[in-house]
C-alpha cells in the first residue's frame, strides 16, 4: 500500500517535468518544415500545455517570426516575446522571418487550438473550439470532450460538443462509441455531419446500415432547409433588384425620365462610401459607423449631383422622354470615365464590419449570409420610408401634384420646377443609397452601375411604372422566379428565362402588374 | 408619347439639299478604293486603314439608316436594333466558318474549331446549309427578319407604345445577348466566330476583297437609302408618319396601324441584318458583345446626332460620330468618353434635330 | 438666304472632309527617329478594370528604356489607343498601330478573344504582339508571343497540388469558371487529367455562369452540398475578372474555409484581392508563375521601378504586370542583339533569349513562342498578398497545345 502511495507520488511529481519538457522539445518543429508543423502543432494540442495557447494563436494568425538561429518569437503589438519564456526581448524585427504556414498545418492548428480552447472559461471560446474539433475529429479527443461535457453548462456550446463528441466517435475503433455517434449525427440536419458520415461509411462495412438510415433522416430535413434557403435566395436577390430599381422607380416611374446615368448614381454611391470608409479609417471611434454614416452622406452626394442634372440639363427636354434617354446615356459616360480618372479603374475595398460577416442561423437552422440578411431588411426599410414620404409628407403631395396635372399643381401654387429638382434629386439619391448597399455584395468599380441598369428598368415596367408597390412585387418575384430557376437551368439560362417570360408577360398587360389609372395613365 | 416635334416634310428644295449631300457622300466614298491606288506620297492617296475602316462605318451607316426608318418614320424607338445587326452578322458569320473547312487548327473537314475542342460529334442541325453562300443570304435577311416579325406582331397588337416598347427590344437584345454567350449554344460562346478565310472564293486579308466588300457595301447603302426613299414617299410612308406624330386618330380613321408598323419594322430588321452580314467580313469577328444593350443605344444616338426622320440625318451621324470615335480614341484615349459623352449632351440639347437640322434651320 | 446655305452646306461638307482627313487616318511621314510601341489595352468599359494596369507597366518600360539611353540610340515612344473592351473595335486599333502608326511592336490584349480579333490583322500586316495573359493555349501564331502562362504551367500543377498531401489530398473537384472559352478548355483538360488520376467524372462538379455574375448564393450553397458528399472537396476557379469579388464575399460569408474546401484561382492575384478584405480568405489558394511576395532581387528591382513611377507606395503588381515587364525585356534585348527593329528579324532573335525574371528563375522564351515558366502556388493572406507554398524546383517549358485534349493528336502541324 505504502509502496503504491509512493509510486503515484513520484509519478505526480515527475509528470510536470516530464510536459514541460515534451512542451519545450515539440517547439522547435513550429519553425520547421510543414511536415515537422503539423507534427508539432499535434503534439502541443495533446499536452494540453496551456501555455501552448498563445503560441499556436500566434502561428494561426501569422505573428510567429523566427531568429536565425531558430529561436521562435512572439509579435505582441509592437512588442517582441521570446516563446518559450514568454519574456520580452530585444531584437530589430528586421532581423526576424515570419513563420508561414499552408493548409494542411492551418488544419492541424484548428484541431489542436480546439484541445486547448475547450476548458477555456469564455463560452464563445469553448462553441469554437467544440467546432474546431468537429471539423479536425479524432478518436483521442473522445476522453477530452467527453469531460468537457459533464462540465458544461450553456445548452449552446454543450449541443455543439456533444456533436463533436459523436463525430469524434465515428473514429473510434470502439463499436458501441461508434453507434451513439452515428445515432448523434443522424439528428442534426448538418451537410458536414453528412459529410462526415459518409465518409466514414466506406471504412465502417458494419455499420453501413445505420449510417444509410442516419443520413437518410439528414437528408430529409435538409430538403426543408434547402427550399427556405432558395427562397431566402431569391428574396435577398429580389432586394437588390428593388434597392436598385427604386430610385428609377420615382424618376422614371413618377417623372417619366428615362435615367440612363441611373446606373452611375448607384455607383458614386458606392464610391462614396469607400470614401467615407477610408476618412474614417484613422478615426478609430468613428470606424465601426463608416457603413451608417455613408447611407445619408451618399444620399446627399447623389442628390446634389442629381439636382445639378436635372436644373442644368433634364428640365430642357421636358416632354421629349425619349430624348432624355440620349442625354443622359452621355452624362452616364462621363461620369463613368471622370470616376475612372480621379479613382482609378480598380476595385476599391469595402470592408465589411463585423456584423455583416459570416452566416447566422435563423430558426430551424436555415442559414443565412448576414451581409444579405442586412440588405434585404434595409431594402425594406428604405421602401418603407420612399413610401412614407410620398403618401405622407408636404413635399409628397406636390410630388404627386406635378406629375399629375402640372398646369392645375402650378396654378395652385405649386413652384413646380422646384418640385420637379427635388423629385429627381429624391430618386437620385435613392440611387446611391443603392450603392452603399451593393458596395457590400459586389465590386465597387467605375462599371458597377452598368450591371444594374436593364434590370432596373425591366423591374420598374413589369411592376407597372408609377407604381411603387408593383416595383416591389416585381422585385421579389423576379428575384425568387430566377433562384427557383437557377439549379436546373444555370444562371445563365435562367436569367434569359426570367427575361423572356417579363417580355411576354409585358405582352399580356402592357402596363405592367400594378397599371396606373386615371388621366395620369395616358400622358 | 405625345406627338413629336417634328416638322411636316420638309420643304422640297431642302429635301433635294439633303439627296444631294448624300449624293456627295456616296461619290466621295466611291473613290477611296481607287485613291487607294496612288502612290503613298501623292495628296490623294487614301490609306488602306481609311478605306478599311470607312468600309466599316458604311455598314453602320446602314444600321442607322434601317433605325431611322423605325425610328424616324414609323415612331418605334427601337433599342434592339442591334440584336439585328448581330443576328445578320451571325448568319454571315456561320457561312464564313463552313468555308474555312479542313483550314482550321485541328483540320477537321466539317467542325469548326471551337466545335472540336468543345467535343462535338457533329454539327447542330441549325449550322446546316449554311455551307451555301445563297442560303446564307437568306437567313441573314430572314433570321432577323422573322424575329421582328414575331416581336413587332406581339407588342403592336397590345398596342405597347413608347417607352415600353424600347424597354422590350432593349430587353430582347440583352437576353439574345446572355443566350449567345452560353457556350452550350453552339455559336462559339464569348469568342464568338474569328479566322475567317474566304468569301465567295476570294481569300478575305487581301486589298482586293477588302475593295470588293467596300463597294458591296456601299452599293447596299445606296439601295437601302432609295428603299427608304421611296417608302416613305409613298402613300403608305405617309400614313406611316402618320402613326408616329397621332397613332390614335390614324386608327380612328380606319387604317391598320398593326400590319403598317410591321412593315416597316420588319424591313428595318432585314436592313440591320444586311449590315451585320457584310460588317462581319470586313472586321474580321463576331462574339456575342455586337448584342450588348450599349450598341443599340449608340445606334440610336448616330441618328440622334445626324437627325431623325431625314434618312441622309442618321447616315450622317453613323459617319461623324464613328469618325470621331475612331480619331478620339487614339488621339485622347482618356478623354474621349468625355468628348463623346458631351456630344451627345450638347445634341440633344442644342441641336433636337441633328447635324441635318442645322442644315435644315439656316434654310428657312 | 441663298448664301447663307451656301456656306453653311460647304461648311458641313468641309466639317465631314476634316474629320475624315485629320492627321492619323494618314500615314505619318515623320518616320525617322523614334521606335514606336504600341499599347493596345482597353481603358474604359469592362476590362479597364484589369487593362489599364499593364498599360502603365509598358509606359513604365518605355520611359525606362528611355532613361537608359534608349535602344540602338533611338528614343522610345509610345503609341496607347483604347479599344474599349470593344473586340472588333480591337481589330481595328490594331490596323491602325500597325498601318497609321507604324508601330515595331505592340503590347496589348487581355481577354482570349481580344487576341482572336487582331490575331488575323497581325498576320496580315506581320506586326509583332506580346501577349501577356495566361489562357487557354490551343494557339500558335509566328506574329504573337505569349509571356503568360500555357494551361501546363497553371492548372495543372495546381491541381496537382490541391491532390498531394499538402494540398490537402483532394479526391473531388468543383470547376467552377466564367463561360468563355478559357475555363471551357481549362476544365476540360483538367477533366482529362483528373480522370487520367482516377477521379471519376461523378466527382467532378462543372458550372459555368455569365461575365459580372453578382449572385453567387445559388452556386455556393450548391457547392457545400457537392463537398458533403464525404470525400475531400476542392474548388478550382477559373471565375474571371468582376465575378470573383461577389463570389470571395460569398465564400467567405457562407463560411467556407480554406482548410475544409480549398479554393484554387487562376484569375485571382494582387490586384484582384486589392478590392477585398482578404481576411475571410486566408488559405484560399492562387496558382501563377509570379507573386509580388517572391523574394528575388530582380522582383525588388521590378516592384521599386514600379511604385515609383506609379507614385504610390502601396500599388501592388500581379502576374500580368510581370509577363509584359519579361515581355518587353525580351524584346529590348532581341532587338540590341539583331541590331533593328524588323519583325522579321527581332521574331528570329527573340527565340531563345533568356531574361532573369522578377519571378526569381531566368525563363526563356521557347521557339513556340511561349515561354518556360516557374509554377507558383501562392495562399492568400490577411493583407491581400500570397504566401508561396509551393514552387516548382525548375522552369517549366510551355505547352500550348495540350496532351489531354484527344483532338491534338491529328492536328495539323503549322
């Protein structure tokens, strides 16, 4: 007994030593070749040395440098550390080479940065980590997570390891763990659980039965989910088409212009926000409102420019719509070539703040992009208040007034051409609103508006032109019609068809979906 | 739209002015080939790019004038015109790939060469005939002929007017546009059709063919300008104008403004298909990008320039606006945007009635 | 009244004569001292996006030609036109360098069918054209050199890769590419590879979609579906120009990351990523034969000479960029060693020469007029450069007409 005590004594006194030198004696191989990496980057996860955390950290986010002789250090801000120690040191970073990585170890990272991370006392940390050593699973980590789960208490972060915990499973070699796994994963509704399952199925004859019926069950729910997603597809395709096609909706819908330069509004207000994004890139307070401030200050630099266009140029052609079409293909021109000179003909960069990134779930576990999600609710809301301004504003009314019977709207006092610079300037910045939307979904570049323009068009007379609730129907419709299309079709095919079938349908009703009555009907 | 503008016909010695000057255009053009002949050094030699690219510019010139007939007369803004033109050149283009034979990289003796690395077994079933230079002709007058047809039956009988109707044709072009792009379809894809050899026996890179399809077309100007001509002097181009300045009384008064607006549209989609035909030969390529939205509408601004409704107007306008474009390009290629843009602008508003009408207004 | 017409109509007929005699429809007479470059990229439309880089890397060689002294003691100058992304308009440019301009060599074209377009106006006339794009091979052509990459010195090294262990040992590959003609031929001599490596054309996921394509959701999602299939998935993009922003966007937010689904490009460098924030695509991978990261005193010389005349310190150069710099090179060095500027004469010079490249190899211009090249595989990185994780230890000579497309068997031998 004595005898025993002693022993489990010793060995609890020799453990520490003998990790720390296994920590000491795996460091090295980080500066190596990306064979000795992954080899490295396996062993610390396995220690569970937590000062490995930083380090692995370090490698994944490329702050790792290396002396000559092979001394690893740490970049901390501008700070040098030695990595080993941890202590500070003095050297010129000039003297230092980054250690660079590749897939295969950025890979191993992720497994081994899960190790670690999961006694991490942040809950957010822990829901990586059980995902990290999803994605990297191995039969090893089954103990590990195994504890990790009785200690968890946030439901969250215990359902994603628990799922890690089965696919962990699945690779284990013992078939009562590999069952609860496969029976774990067969009631997620997840592709990569699928994925994992089938892969596992070619190594597992025994088990082939029960993995067929597991993914048969994913399969099912996937199919839900694959309806919602398409049409979340459409519909987030559909409120591009609306921020783009609204602004034409007020000035050619309402006025009767036929806005050419449409297309390059919505491009200056793209460019406008790259603009407002980088005044405030050395402003740190005002960095995270780069994105909300460019809405009203693209809306004002569009308008301006959109006044100024129709005061000096479009008034002059009143009456002649067809003409404005000419004028303002030619103002669209050089307004594209004037941003091409003054920013260049590359992409600018638009950096997305963080909660435009990355997908979130909505009930049922439908995932959607969160840039999309974004612009479909404010595609929403800016109808809303375009709606708003017209039905309920002083400026609506007169709007309306113009439009409808100018000469009675000006023998009422209505300073019509005010009113008519206004509208346009209103559609106008409308436009660039538009830009700061699509500056997230696409490229920002002197050719954006062009991608945009027979579309617009196209969705204003469908839904009916003057009609602000049928450039909305039409919008959407299109846009959920194309995706429903698209995987049998092709992109290509189904956008010819989506065409085709708006000019047939033009055929039917000539006035659209929403036609217009009354007098205003037949100017 | 409301009535337009424009005046009545004009008066006729105004009208003997304009067939002048067109006169003058063709006579000036018909010598380039021969100046071409002169030693370099004289003053009237013309160089071989001149006589090339004016070879060109007739062909757009053609277009213009089958859009002012459109346009101009029958009051169908068309921004699809170009999608005739295309179609026209297509045909030309399918003819001239079944005369390069076993010629092509691969040398297969029946595909042409995208067709062989693409993997066709066999040529589609539309590609046949079109080895024959008069089958050829036809479809390249009856491809877009046929598409008006159908599109001009479609819309005038819903009576869609105006606006709408240019949003559809600009709709139709882009669609013909994403289609022709599709690889699958079996026109070449993006790079279209290149590396023509011969036409009609006569291999295409020399002074002569060049000569030869020059006169050709030139000879299509002149014929497609008398047409127009004499269709619009006609009791129909009459009625015609008529339905464009009040379609609604014209039909009051019992005529059938369908089947006149018909006519004319579909003549004015064969006339665009003839310029498509022979502008593929002289440039040497045609891809998809001749159905982009963008050249319909410059199209349209060539007979902006030069004055609708005039005919000598839109042939005016395809040559100085594509004469402009040519120098601008190479004399300022960073501002020439700028120039032509401004152009554009400054006609629509100083000059409603094109280069023609500034002729046409110091008359009176 | 009668006069006034009189001279109104002479003046429109004058107006018509000038603008059709102005001095370039006319050949120049002045023919004496300078060697005339000519650029034929596009400035506006498209492919200026793309187009009006390389036109600054020439007028950058043509000034530091100059700077040096010139060549054969004559001065350079520079001829640019812009075609407009316009293809037949690029025809006609051509005819116009070669015959108004006279020019002794051209530096232009991007896209495949640019080249197509003036590739009969340059066998015509037996101009000299250095094009310096990767594309599809499929083409030989004795009045055009091509400094890009052949599909052997591009796709299939990468793909290559994305099969070896480091790579991540891909056993099932979605091609997904812009439909024209360079994916059409990349993918299927990549099929052709892939089936020769046993991947079975089940596992082998082609979708084309159109020039611009904004809308990548369909297609992503369609993608995740395809790599959980359980075998390791790979993409190998040939998505060409615009399209690839929406479509990294897209990656990135629908969270697919470099370590599960490895996406390859092959039209994808520096300036692509210069309008994206690359963090969400560390890992994403580009194959070329040049990096801006390549360390190499050739490249520092390369990227000095061009951020200073650029004037901008953070522009960053591309593959591209560095085949028109080897390019011109090259020809410099052609026409010093055959003492004119003659097309005929520099073409036979040209074969052969070697120039110590920026991508750190000296790379040799073949006498199919391509060049050996080095095969790069770069990773993205948070800053928008690439870290180089695979090179090929030695130049690779071009082949333009490739081996897995059955049809070349019985080709015609030009």
């Amino acid at each position: 007994m004595k005898r025993t005590i002693l022993l489990l004594f010793l060995l609890l006194a020799a453990m520490p030593a003998r990790a720390q030198d296994a920590f000491l004696a795996a460091l090295p191989g980080l500066g190596g070749g990306f064979g000795a990496q992954v080899e490295a980057v396996g062993q610390l996860g396995t220690l569970g040395d937590p000062r490995a955390l930083p380090i692995l950290t370090a490698l994944s986010e490329g702050r790792l440098l290396r002396l000559a002789d092979g001394t690893l250090l740490i970049r901390d801000g501008t700070r040098l550390l030695n990595a080993a120690t941890g202590a500070p040191v003095d050297v010129a970073e000039a003297d230092t080479q980054r250690v660079t990585i590749n897939n295969r170890v950025r890979g191993a990272l992720r497994g081994a940065l899960g190790q670690l991370q999961i006694i991490s006392p942040n809950s957010a940390e822990r829901l990586a980590a059980a995902d990290a050593i999803f994605r990297a699973r191995s039969a090893e980590n089954v103990p590990l997570l195994d504890a990790a789960l009785a200690r968890e208490s946030v439901p969250e972060v215990r359902d994603r390891i628990a799922l890690a915990l089965a696919a962990s499973r699945l690779v284990a070699t013992n078939p009562a763990d590999k069952l609860a796994g496969i029976t774990a994963l067969g009631e997620t509704a997840s592709p990569q659980a699928r994925s994992i399952l089938l892969e596992a199925r070619a190594a597992n004859p025994e088990v082939a039965t029960q993995i067929d019926a597991a993914v048969a069950a994913i399969d099912q729910r996937l199919a839900i989910r694959r309806a919602a997603e398409t049409l979340f597809q459409g519909l987030s395709l559909g409120s591009v088409l609306l921020l783009a096609a609204l602004g034409l909706a007020v000035t050619f819908g309402v006025m009767g212009v036929i806005n050419m330069a449409h297309g390059e509004f919505v491009m200056l207000g793209a460019y406008t926000t790259v603009m407002v994004q980088d005044f405030a890139r050395d402003i740190p307070w005002l960095q995270p409102w780069s994105l909300p401030i460019a809405v009203p200050a693209a809306f004002l630099v569009t308008a301006a420019i959109g006044a100024a266009m129709e005061r000096g140029l479009i008034r002059h052609l009143y009456g002649r719509p067809l003409e404005t079409l000419l004028l303002t293909f030619g103002v669209g021109m050089m307004i594209q070539q004037a941003v091409r000179l003054i920013f260049g003909a590359q992409n600018r960069e638009v950096i997305s703040p963080p909660w435009m990134q990355g997908t979130l779930m909505l009930p049922f576990d439908i995932p959607v992009t969160a840039n999309r999600l974004w612009i479909l609710c404010f595609s929403l809301v800016i109808f809303g208040l375009i709606l708003a301004a017209i039905r309920m504003t002083r400026f609506g009314l007169e709007m309306r007034a113009v439009t409808q019977r100018r000469p009675i709207a000006a023998a009422m006092g209505i300073r019509t051409g005010r009113v008519d610079a206004l509208t346009f300037a209103f559609g106008s910045g409308i436009a660039g609103i538009a830009g700061v939307a699509l500056s997230q979904i696409d490229n920002v570049s002197p050719n954006l508006g062009t991608g945009y323009i027979i579309d617009s068009f196209l969705v204003v007379v469908f839904g009916g032109v003057g009609s602000l609730a049928g450039t909305l129907i039409a919008a959407f419709g299109l846009g959920v019609i194309n995706k429903m299309l698209e995987p049998w079709a092709g992109a290509v095919l189904a956008k010819v068809f989506v065409l085709v079938a708006v000019m047939a349908f033009i055929q039917r009703r000539p006035r659209g979906l929403f036609p217009q009555k009354g007098r205003a009907a037949e100017a | 739209m409301s009535a337009t503008t424009l005046d009545t016909p004009a008066p006729s010695r105004i009208r003997l002015g304009l067939r002048a000057v067109m006169g003058v255009v063709v006579v000036v053009l018909a010598t380039f080939p021969l100046l071409n002949m002169l030693p370099q050094d004289s003053v009237f030699h013309v160089s071989d790019f001149l006589v090339s690219v004016s070879g060109k510019w007739i062909c757009y010139a053609i277009l213009a004038l089958s859009l002012d007939l459109a346009w101009g007369y029958a009051g169908i803004l068309s921004l699809g015109h170009g999608a005739f033109f295309a179609l026209g050149g297509y045909a030309m283009g399918m003819h001239l790939m079944r005369l390069i034979g076993p010629r092509g990289v691969y040398g297969h003796p029946v595909l042409p060469d995208f067709m062989v690395f693409l993997g066709y077994q066999q040529l589609p079933w539309y590609w046949l005939g079109f080895d024959h230079f008069a089958f050829a002709m036809l479809m390249v007058l009856l491809v877009p002929g046929m598409l008006a047809l159908v599109l001009g039956w479609l819309c005038f009988r819903s009576r869609i007017t105006g606006v709408y109707l240019s949003i559809i044709t600009q709709a139709m072009t882009y669609a013909l546009m994403l289609a022709f792009f599709r690889n699958d379809m079996g026109f070449g894809g993006n790079n279209g059709f290149t590396d023509f050899k011969e036409l009609l026996g006569m291999p295409l890179n020399t002074g002569a063919a060049r000569a030869s399809l020059f006169y050709a077309s030139l000879v299509s100007l002149v014929g497609c300008y008398l047409f127009c001509l004499w269709m619009t002097g006609t009791k129909y181009g009459r009625v015609l104008t008529a339905i464009r300045d009040a379609e609604n009384r014209v039909r009051f008064l019992g005529y059938d403004t369908t089947s006149h607006k018909l006519f004319a549209f579909v003549a004015s989609a064969m006339m665009a298909g003839l310029a498509g035909a022979l502008y593929v030969p002289q440039v040497g390529i045609i891809n998809p990008g001749e159905f982009s939205p963008g050249n319909s509408i410059e199209a349209v601004i060539w007979v902006a320039v030069g004055g609708r409704g005039t005919l000598v107007g839109a042939v005016i306008g395809a040559f100085s606006v594509n004469g402009l474009k040519t120098w601008l390009t190479s004399a300022a290629p960073d501002l020439w945007l700028f120039v032509l843009g401004g152009l554009f602008v400054a006609v629509t508003l100083f000059l409603p009635k094109g280069l023609v009408g500034l002729l046409k207004g110091r008359a009176k | 009244m009668t006069e006034t017409r009189k001279i109104t109509r002479r003046a429109a007929l004058a107006g018509l004569s000038t603008a059709l005699a102005t001095p370039a429809f006319r050949p120049s007479f002045a023919q004496a001292a300078p060697i005339k470059i000519g650029v034929l990229h596009s400035l506006s439309g498209t492919m200026a996006i793309s187009e009006t880089a390389l036109r600054d890397t020439v007028l950058m060689m043509v000034e530091h030609q100059n700077s040096k002294g010139g060549l054969l003691g004559r001065r350079l100058e520079a001829v640019v036109v812009d075609p407009a992304s316009n293809w037949p308009l690029f025809a006609e440019k051509a005819r116009e360098l070669l015959q108004v301009h006279k020019v002794d060599v051209t530096f232009g074209c991007w896209t495949s069918v640019s080249r197509k377009s003036v590739l009969p106006v340059f066998e015509e006339l037996n101009g000299m054209l250095f094009y310096p794009v990767q594309y599809e091979g499929e083409e030989e052509s004795r009045n055009i050199f091509y400094t890009g990459a052949a599909p052997n010195q591009q796709a299939i090294p990468a793909v290559e890769y994305l099969m070896g262990p480091d790579g991540g040992e891909a056993k099932r590959i979605a091609l997904l590419g812009t439909d024209y003609v360079y994916p059409r031929t990349t993918n299927r001599i990549l099929r052709g590879y892939l089936n020769s490596k046993g991947i079975t054309d089940a596992d082998i996921m082609e979708e084309y979609t159109p020039f611009g394509h904004s809308d990548w959701q369909g297609i992503v999602a369609r993608v995740k579906r395809f790599a959980g299939e359980g075998k390791k998935t790979a993409i190998v993009s040939t998505i060409n120009g615009d399209a690839n922003v929406p479509f990294y966007r897209e990656l990135g937010n629908q969270g697919i990351k470099a370590e599960d689904i490895p996406c390859v490009a092959f039209s994808v460098g520096e300036e692509e990523l210069a309008g994206i924030d690359a963090r969400p695509l560390v890992g994403h991978l580009a194959a070329w034969n040049y990096f801006m990261s390549v360390q190499s005193p050739a490249n520092t010389e390369f990227k000095n000479l061009w951020q200073a005349y650029i004037k901008n310190p953070r522009r960053v150069t591309n593959d591209p960029m560095e085949a028109t710099y080897t390019g011109f090179n090259m020809w410099a060095q052609a026409v010093a060693k055959a003492n004119t500027t003659a097309v005929d004469a520099v073409r036979t010079a040209v074969i052969g020469e070697k120039f110590a490249a920026p991508s750190g190899y000296t790379e040799e211009m073949l006498p199919n007029h391509h060049l050996s090249k080095p095969v790069m595989i770069g990773e993205i990185q948070a800053d928008g450069q690439f870290n180089i994780v695979y090179k090929t230890p030695a130049v690779v000579p071009a082949e333009n007409w490739s081996q897995f497309i059955p049809e070349n068997a019985n080709r015609r031998r030009g």
